[in-house]
C-alpha cells in the first residue's frame, strides 16, 4: 500500500455570503469528502481549512482555502510545501462554465480558462501538472457577465440535483485518488 499523502483542494469562497455560489461548487465537494471521512474541517495557519483521514485507503489532506477564489494558490502551494506532495498526488475541485450544469470531467494539467482560481494554484505551484475535477455549472444565460453568474446561487432546479451531483464529484475525486485520472476518467465519463 502506498503512504504518500494527497492534497484534496476544493475551491470556492469562504463565508456565509458564498456558500450556496456556483463558484463553490469545489467547497462543496470537499464537504462530501470530508463527511466520508469522516473529519471536520479546522482552520490551519497555511490560511486554509483542513481535514485529514483516509479515502479510499489513501492517505489525503482535504483543504478550503481561506482567501478569496483568486488568491487560493498561496495556501495551496503553503500545504504542498508542508507535506511535500507533488503535482501528481493533488486533485484541485472546481467549478466548469464550460461544461453543462450536472456534467463533470476529471484531467491532468490544461490551462485555467479563466478561472482565476486555477490561476492562482497554477501561478503560486509553478506548474499546471496537476490534476482537476471540474464540475459543470453551464454557461450564464443570456449576456449575463460570467463574472455575476458564479457568484450567484444554483437556480431552485439545480439546487435539487445537486446533492447526486455532489456525492458522484466526490466519487471522482477519491477514484483519481485511488486509480489514476484514466481509471477514473473511464469510471465517469
């Protein structure tokens, strides 16, 4: 069995005023996680939340970085310094304007599609090999600005779906873990 440590990163925005946001869909999965664990989160000096436990026989830190969405890749890059996990053994959960809402995708490195995000952790690793479980939210409808819609709650329609949703991110999360991004890839796709 291999001991190496993950480093699970959902993203998204902390508070009350974000929590129900499209663009804490990662924050969201990470509780499923976290809940499977199971393990609380607790606040860490690396500005971010933690829980630790064991999924899928692995060993794995789950983080919700503290800082707003574009300044995730300073605690992220703090916590793959402090347990000295490479870009192969972190999963980072986000939001996807580009996939349909309900649809996820798991990959290996890309670009961040204007993800601010993305940006950050890319930007504060120092590389893109890293792997990604994104999950799909839609696009804004209308001329809506981007911008607004992730930060806008899922309608009362998504709101429903999404507990499966959820649950079957999570699912692909630990099966990169477990397997590999192809396994996982072959699993969920």
């Amino acid at each position: 069995m291999d001991d190496e440590r993950w480093l699970i990163v959902g993203l998204g925005n902390p508070g009350p005023t974000y929590a129900g946001n499209r663009h804490n869909a990662g924050f969201m999965v990470a509780d499923v996680l976290a809940a499977r664990l199971p393990a609380s989160f607790k606040r860490d000096r690396s500005r971010a939340e933690l829980a630790t436990g064991r999924l899928a026989g692995q060993p794995v830190t789950l983080a919700k970085p503290l800082g707003f969405m574009n300044l995730s890749g300073g605690p992220v890059a703090a916590l793959r310094n402090f347990y000295k996990v490479p870009p192969d053994r972190t999963v980072v959960i986000h939001d996807e304007l580009d996939l349909p809402f309900g649809v996820l995708r798991c990959k290996t490195g890309g670009g961040d599609n204007g993800h601010n995000g993305l940006r950050s952790v890319t930007s504060s690793l120092g590389t893109r090999d890293y792997h990604r479980v994104r999950v799909g939210i839609g696009r804004p409808p209308g001329r809506m600005d981007p911008a607004d819609f992730v930060l806008r709650d899922f309608s009362p329609a998504e709101r429903k779906e999404l507990p499966v949703l959820l649950e079957l991110a999570a699912d692909m999360s630990e099966a990169v873990a477990a397997r590999g991004v192809s396994a996982a890839q072959n699993d969920f796709h």
